[in-house]
C-alpha cells in the first residue's frame, strides 16, 4: 500500500514506466467512474488526475492512506489545496510539461487574430476575394502585457522575443522577475501600455472575473485579447462588448466560462460569441499537444522522488 498509484484519468505510459522504476505500483483505471474510485480510494497512496476529477474535502476523507495529489496539468481549480494542507497532503502538478504548448498556442491565436486567418480563408472558400477588409496588422513595435508570469506566461514571452515587441508583465505574487524577455511592471501599466494583453494566470477566487467590464473600460488602446488560462477569469459577455466597443480589436479564447455542449450552447451569450468574426475559438487544447502529452507524464513521474519515498 506505501508505494501504490491510483491513476483515473487518461495519462502517457511513460508516466507508469517511470513511475514503475521508482518502486511505484500502479492501478491504471482511466474510465473509472467517481462512486467506484471513492469505494477504492482508502487503499492508494498516490492519486494521479487530469481534469474531470474533483479532489473535494470528500475524496480526502475517504483517502485515508492518501499522501499525494498529482495533476497532468498545470492548473490546480479542481483540487481542493486547502484541504489538502490541512491533512499534510503533497500535490504536485507539472506546468513545465505544457508551457511550450500553450506559449505556442497563444501566438498561434494572436496571428491568427492580427492577420484575420479565420476570416480570409471563409471568404475564399464561399468565393469571396477580398484584400482591403483583410488586411492586418504586424507584431512589430507593437507592447505586448503578460498578466501572470509563471510557467506559461513566460513561455509566451519566450516565444515573442522573435517579434521585436515589447513585452511587459505583471504578477501580483511575484517581484523582481525582469529577465531578457519582459519587462515587470505595475497593473496600471499594463492597462496603459498594451496592444495586446495575454492571460496566464490559475483560477482562484482573486482571478475568477477579473477581466470584466470594469477592467475593461481603463485601457487605453484598444487591444487583443488572448485567453489560454482558465475560462472564469474572463467574463464572455464583457468581452464581447468591449468587441462592440471596439475596445478589443479581436479575442482568442482557449477557453470559456462554460465549456462542453450541450451546456455552452445554453449561454445567454454563445449566438453572439460563435457569430462574431472577431473571436478565434479552441477547445481547451493550448496545453495538450502530442509533445506535452508525454512530457506531462514525464514531469509528474520525475518529481514523485520525494513523496511517498521521502
């Protein structure tokens, strides 16, 4: 029981090869549904998870052998942290595994937006050829704001230093993290500065709504907008007026404050948000590449060392 895995969620075999050489034993149930993993749970002490499992107060309880949490991912919204360090449970997550996916995601979204791929590409194929309404804009020169400057954030920085932009960042938990690929500054000049403002940031009760219609109106140029992060920490709704605004020349969002049909298709904003020619969709898939498949699986398995061993 000291060294046994409960994985049930869908992870790359290298995760259980790794693992499997530490001295871990692994139960890979990937379909395995909530009612029969909390009749199993009491008898693992690792638990590994991606998204559609939540880690309540409940699985903990009931976890009674539990000493490790860890998440194929970055984002830690589904586990419940605080209960976690009450009961001296370790979670570990691996944002070093996918920040190259979602740094290249997120300048994928922001060209795609700037040079209106989407929209030049539907028009051709419903013979359609217009230059004028296509043209775009370039990167170059341009002041790009990073809200978040972890793994992901600095990813994307990473990836625009080929652009000759300006990249700027904040990071309300963080100071002193200037490097050769942003530049740290306050809110305020994020808000003053940016052509284009990028969200990288975790979902917590701080960042769910942050970019609101308050925050929305105090730009001062307008922008576009990328999402990659977490869909609540952007309101739809806000986003879409500042479109009409015009405060936000075009959106790329990764993800949304409610995901997966048929509940998305219930929204009081998905007709305007699928109708509009401004915003460039994707499925929640900025991190989850084929590369950061394997390499989120190779990260967790690198750091379980000083877990159940330690």
């Amino acid at each position: 029981m000291k060294n046994n895995i409960l994985i049930v969620d869908d992870v790359h075999p290298i995760f259980m090869e790794l693992a499997e050489a530490k001295g871990y034993t692994c139960d890979y149930r990937p379909i395995i549904k909530t009612e029969e993993a909390l009749q199993i749970i009491g008898n693992y002490a690792g638990l590994v998870i991606r998204s559609k499992f939540q880690v309540t107060k409940q699985v903990f309880d009931l976890a009674t052998n539990l000493q490790f949490v860890a998440r194929a991912g970055a984002g830690m919204d589904n586990i419940d942290e605080a209960y976690a360090a009450e009961k001296s449970i370790k979670l570990i997550n691996a944002p070093e595994g996918n920040s190259d996916a979602v740094g290249e995601h997120a300048i994928g979204l922001l060209l795609s937006l700037m040079n209106n791929f989407n929209r030049g590409d539907a028009e051709i194929r419903n013979g359609k050829w217009e230059r004028e309404g296509n043209r775009g804009y370039e990167l170059k020169g341009k002041t790009v704001g990073i809200i978040g400057y972890g793994h992901m954030g600095h990813s994307f920085a990473r990836k625009l230093s080929g652009f000759q932009v300006d990249v700027i960042a904040y990071d309300k938990y963080k100071t002193g993290f200037s490097d050769r690929h942003a530049r740290e500054v306050s809110m305020e000049q994020i808000v003053k500065l940016s052509d284009v403002l990028s969200i990288h940031v975790p979902l917590t009760s701080e960042t769910n709504g942050l970019i609101d219609d308050e925050y929305l109106f105090h730009f001062k140029k307008p922008i576009f907008f990328i999402n990659t992060s977490r869909g609540k920490t952007a309101k739809v709704s806000s986003v879409l007026k500042a479109i009409k605004e015009g405060k936000i020349l075009g959106a790329g969002l990764d993800v949304l404050e409610v995901e997966k049909f048929p509940t998305l298709a219930e929204q009081a904003w998905y007709d305007e948000l699928r109708q509009s020619g401004k915003v460039i969709l994707s499925p929640h898939v900025a991190g989850w590449t084929f590369d950061s498949y394997r390499k989120i699986s190779e990260v967790m398995a690198e750091k379980l060392v000083d877990l159940v061993h330690g």
